[in-house]
C-alpha cells in the first residue's frame, strides 16, 4: 500500500496565536447565544412555542438562527484568519 506524503510543505504558521484567539473569541459569542437558547428552555418553555414569524414559532427560530449564526461564524472566521496567514506569514517570508 503506497501512500504519500502531504500536498504542500507546511513551515511555521506565524499567524497561530491570533487565529486561536479569534477562534475562543467566536466561541463564547455562540456559547452566549446558544445558553439563550437553553435558558428560554428551562426557564420559560411555553415561549418557545410562541409564533414569531411567518407562522413559525421562536423555537424554530432560533434553532434555524443559531444554525445560520454557525455557519456566518465559520466563514467570517476563514476570512479574518486568511488575513492573517497572508500579513503574518508575508512578513516572515520577506525578513529572510
């Protein structure tokens, strides 16, 4: 069974420590979000059943929101942290 080895070669990524910043960052913001969600749950249940919008009630809502939420995460996420590779590790590139 032959394998291989990576596609590129991977050196230091100096961007590192502000990308797993920004990551904790985004987390605790869905974290904040998301405990909404689980608190309106066991505080109050019959609000999620309230109708909100176009017929649909805040539980359905809210779900779809913190999946949408999710995934804007994600791609903010993947833009801010390309910025980062490319000035950081441009930087780097350029001193040697």
């Amino acid at each position: 069974m032959a394998g291989h080895g990576p596609a590129v070669k991977l050196g230091k990524d100096n961007a590192s420590p502000a990308k797993a910043k920004l990551g904790l960052q985004l987390f605790f913001v869905y974290f904040l979000v998301y405990a909404g969600f689980v608190g309106i749950n066991v505080v109050n249940q019959e609000l999620m059943s309230k109708q909100v919008c176009c017929g649909l009630n805040l539980a359905v809502v809210y779900g779809f929101g913190l999946i949408i939420l999710a995934i804007a995460m994600g791609v903010i996420y993947n833009h801010i942290c390309t910025g980062y590779e490319n000035k950081m590790n441009k930087e780097d590139a350029e001193v040697k």
